[in-house]
C-alpha cells in the first residue's frame, strides 16, 4: 500500500482533525432497548436528594464563594480563548471581580452557559516520541477561567452530598474513597480462597472510551 503524503498545510490538517475526530465520536442514535432499560432504571428505589441538599445545590454562589474557588484553582495552566490566567484575574479581583461574579450570577440563574463559555482551544499532545497518525495524539481543550471557577464550584458543592447518594460498591470518583480499597478487597479475598481451596472467578470490565460514548440524554 503506498503511503500517504503528509499533510502540512493549516488548513489541511484542520481538516483532517476534524474528520478523524467526527467519526471517532459520532453522535450514536437512543435506540428503544435503551430508552426502555432507561425507564426501567428510573423505576427503581434509587437514592434521592434530601430537601436540605437540593437548597445547597440550588443555592447561588455569593462573590465569597466565587472567589475561594479562583483561590483554589491550580496556578500556572494554560489560558483560553478568553487569555484570562488565575493569577492575573487574582491581582485584578478588587476592579474586575465584580464583572466576573456578574456573569456568573446571571448564568446560575438563567441555566444557560453563554456561548463564549463552551468555547476552548483545541491542543493534541503527542502520545509518542514521533506520531505520524492522529491516533497518536491526544486532544485537549483550553477553557476561559470563568468556565473553570463555575465547575469547580459546582464539582465542590457536589462533592458534599455525593457520599450520600452513591452507593459504597463505588470506590473512584468520590472524595474519600479510593479505587485501592478494590485492590485490598481484592487480595483479601484472593487470601481467603487459597486458605479455604476454594476456586472463583475475578474478572475486569473496561469499556473503550466509556466517557465518550455515554449518551447526553441518559444523563440528562
């Protein structure tokens, strides 16, 4: 097979970024067996917010709030489209601080993020020493500083009733759990079977690019 000339014009490789990852991640359509597997699970007796936990959810951020999440924001990463850094926005708070809180207010209230919000630029990483295929670079999105002060806010105040809500067999993802506890559990049992000479079957899920395909809707 010959091989293909490489690309090096702009306009040629933004092209074909945009068709590998396009076909990469295609929308996959709701077929019926899931909207139905998706009503059967919302029939189950799954845990539920408490009153007093919605308020909190719910509650607006106060410009105290906002502010302790700048503070809390790694220094030193990469700006967005905006070319806001946390540092800068940090030194120009007293005069420019109420702005951002403004908006932040307006959008938390309204349930819409403005355009400019979901708005990044786009950077591939190399995944190897010399990749010559797109598969070889991994993409990742620069965001505005907005953006990332408001999902670190809310991924906090999540954090406070997540323990509540998902259930123990979860071990990654949740302040105060680790994904070690699954290693411990693990040999603990692996342990007990030699001692008693019994057999069993232990066996690992991973699901390519999970994140990726889970449909917008079941989440929703």
């Amino acid at each position: 097979m010959a091989r293909l000339a490489p690309i090096s014009s702009q306009e040629g490789i933004k092209r074909e970024v945009w068709t590998f990852y396009s076909s990469l991640y295609p929308p996959v359509p709701e077929t019926e067996e899931a909207v139905s597997a998706r009503h059967c699970l919302l029939q189950q007796d799954l845990p539920r917010l408490s009153p007093r936990q919605r308020l909190l959810l719910d509650e607006g951020p106060s410009d105290r709030e906002f502010l302790d999440t700048l503070c809390l924001l790694p220094a030193g990463k990469s700006r967005g489209l905006d070319g806001m850094l946390r540092e800068i926005l940090l030194e120009l708070w007293p005069f420019v601080g109420s702005l951002y809180y403004a908006a932040t207010v307006q959008f938390w209230e309204s349930g819409e993020l403005p355009q400019c919000f979901k708005e990044g630029l786009l950077f591939l990483i190399p995944k190897t020493l010399d990749p010559d295929k797109l598969s070889q670079w991994r993409p990742i999105t620069l965001l505005n500083i907005t953006y990332k002060v408001f999902a670190k806010l809310v991924a906090i105040r999540l954090a406070l009733v997540l323990q509540s809500i998902v259930p123990p067999e979860q071990q990654g993802f949740i302040k105060g759990r680790s994904t070690q506890n699954c290693v411990l559990a693990f040999a603990v049992m692996h342990e007990a079977l030699k001692r008693d000479q019994k057999s069993a079957l232990f066996f690992t899920l991973d699901q390519e690019k999970a994140y990726d395909r889970l449909l917008p809707q079941f989440l929703w």
